[in-house]
C-alpha cells in the first residue's frame, strides 16, 4: 500500500485532495492511545465522505464499513485496550465486495476529496493518534463506482410502519446495522418484484450463514446479484417497509453501481 494522507486525531476532521491514480482499495487506519479509564470503539470513529467532480460515492460511517469488510472478507484490525493503546482499520473497495477487477481512478481532471470527521476523538478520550489514508495502486480500469450511501429511516413511534423508497438506481444490496432491536418484519421491493418479504430475525440467521461469519453478526445484508453478476444490479426503483416494534432511528445503507462507460474509455490510458 502506499501511504497519502496522515492527520493528528485531535484535529477531529480531516480532508484530504485526492491525488491523480489508480487503486484497488483505499484504507483508513486510526491509531493511538486512549486517555485513562477510556475505551476507544468503532463509534467513536465517525463518518467517511468519498466525493468525486461533486458527487458523493461514499458516505457512511466507519462502524458500518468495519461490520461490511467483516462480512465480505474477514476479520481487518479493531482493537483497543482501556487507558492504551487502539488500532482500527477500515477498508473501502474500489469494486463490488465480489469484484476485484474494478479500480479508483482518479483522473488529473477530476476534484475529488476524502473528508473524515471524527468529534469523539478529541482530547478527552485521545491522549496521542493519527489517522491515515492508504491506498494500494493497481493498473486496470474504472466500468463503475461502488457507490456506498446511507439513508436513515426514522420512526417516532412506540410501534407502527415507515414505508418510503431509496432514488437511487441500480442498488445491487442493503444492509440494517443492529435491525432486531427496532423491526419485525420487512419487505423490499426493487422494480416492482419483492425481494425480500419475512422476519428479521429468519433473515439474520441467512445472512449470517451465506457470509460465512463464524459468530452472530448484528449486520443483516440482503443482496439482489445472487449469481455474482454485476448486470443483476440494474434496477430504477427500490421501495422498502419496515414494520417496527420499537422507536429510534434504524440505520440503512446501501451499494448501488453507477456504470460509467465514458470512465471506463478514459481510464484505460489514465
């Protein structure tokens, strides 16, 4: 990996201007020493803002990227030790979790910025630490973005359900962080055709077993490329219905693919 970007944690954010090249994955490290009695975990490392030519491609925070690299491809680096030291690592792919072929390219034409912010991670938890930015350089082309977003879904209510739809095109997966403590049963829709109609706690259960986790990950991923196809994501509309059995704020998110064929055509020479 190649390092670009190293910012002192107590600063609490950090922006980075991303440099010209092509990289299979980027990865964020956080390192240091908590102040005394306190114990650093994956939410107090705030949020990630991946922008390109004014577009967001990614924007979630880094607790939801850690759960997903869990799922995909095991174990990264957490840990953290009270009153010492910490490490976490958070891994951002270029390509769909199943497609290492797709790269970043980031053109010397384009304005991209990495912008991360982290308020917790402020003198009174932190005594010493740094987050840096790696990424690993690679030769290939750019067919699409990974695009990695959030949309909240919020319910006031002691019970009811909340049913809206997600604009974007061609999402390809959702994932609930901690669903079971906020919903029963769901439903998702994607062109019309339900997708996913049943019990979060039989859900779970599924995704657990198809993502190979060796315990109980609170992270439900409902997936719509079953055969690892990248055409299974095209898709206009995506509509879900959450039946909850409590209030609070449930976290979605979700990839969606933008096919870009002029970047493809381009980044062949970049």
């Amino acid at each position: 990996m190649k390092q670009l970007w190293s910012e002192t944690l107590t600063n609490l954010s950090t922006t980075y201007n991303v440099e010209s090249g092509k990289f299979r994955f980027i990865v964020l490290r956080f390192d240091g020493v908590a102040q005394s009695g306190i114990t650093i975990a994956l939410t107090d490392l705030g949020t990630v803002r991946l922008n390109n030519n004014g577009n967001d491609k990614v924007n979630l925070d880094c607790e939801a990227l850690s759960e997903m690299a869990d799922n995909y491809g095991g174990y990264v680096e957490a840990s953290s030790v009270a009153g010492g030291a910490f490490a976490f690592s958070i891994f951002i792919p270029a390509g769909y979790w199943f497609d290492p072929k797709n790269v970043f390219w980031f053109g010397h034409d384009d304005e991209a910025y990495m912008q991360l912010q982290f308020p917790n991670l402020n003198g009174t938890n932190v005594a010493s630490g740094n987050v840096t930015i790696y990424g690993k350089p690679g030769t290939g082309v750019q067919s699409y973005w990974h695009k990695l977003l959030s949309k909240q879904v919020v319910n006031s209510a002691s019970n009811g359900t909340v049913t809206d739809k997600i604009v974007e095109k061609n999402i390809i997966s959702v994932y609930l962080k901690d669903p079971a403590s906020l919903i029963g049963n769901f439903i998702l829709t994607r062109d019309g055709k339900v997708e996913v109609n049943g019990s979060i706690a039989a859900e779970l259960a599924l995704s657990n077993w198809q993502h190979q986790v060796e315990s109980a990950n609170p992270l439900y991923i409902a997936e719509f490329a079953d055969n690892q196809k990248l055409a299974d994501a095209l898709s206009n509309s995506f509509q879900y219905q959450y039946d909850f059995i409590a209030s609070g704020n449930l976290a979605q998110y979700y990839s969606s693919i933008e096919f870009t064929p002029d970047r493809q055509k381009a980044s062949l020479g970049g």
